[in-house]
C-alpha cells in the first residue's frame, strides 16, 4: 500500500470537497424537483376537491328534482341494483 504523502492526501481531499459538493449540488436538485412536485399535486387535489363539490352539488339538485317531480305527479321512483334511477311498481320493490 502506497504511502500517505502530501501530495496524495491533498488529492484525497480535493476529490472529497468535490463528491461532497456534487452531491450537495444533486440533492439540492432533487428537492427542487419534489418541491414542484409536491406543488403540482396540491394543485391537483384542489381541483379535485373543487370538482368532487361541484359534482356533488349538482347531483343533490337532481336528486331533489327527481324526487319533487315523482312526488308532485303520485310516482314511485326508485333505484335498481345497478344503479339506475327510474319509476318503479310494487312488485319490483323488495324487503
């Protein structure tokens, strides 16, 4: 094993300031990229939080709507087990 000299101990620690610099230099990167990151997903779930209240809203009024008009002409509507909202009759409504 070669020796401790001078010079090889400078050039030791020149290439250590400089891997210590370039993976300052990298993580300083990466936490710009999350940091954009991260922004832009806020911005996602604010607009998917604002969609969902839109959504929600609209479909309480044309639950309300539905149900004002079956009641204001006498009819039974319903829902069927896959999802469709319709007028229903007695034998199709069960326990």
């Amino acid at each position: 094993m070669p020796a401790n000299t001078p010079t090889r101990v400078a050039s030791l620690i020149r290439l250590y300031r400089r891997l210590e610099r370039d993976t300052l230099t990298h993580l300083r990167q990466h936490s710009a990229e999350q940091a954009a990151r991260i922004d832009e997903l806020e911005a996602q779930v604010q607009r998917l939080q604002r969609d969902l209240g839109n959504a929600e809203m609209a479909a309480e009024m044309w639950h309300q709507v539905a149900f004002d008009a079956a009641a204001d002409h006498d009819v039974p509507i319903g829902v069927t087990r896959d999802g469709q909202v319709g007028i229903v009759t007695a034998s199709e409504v069960t326990a």
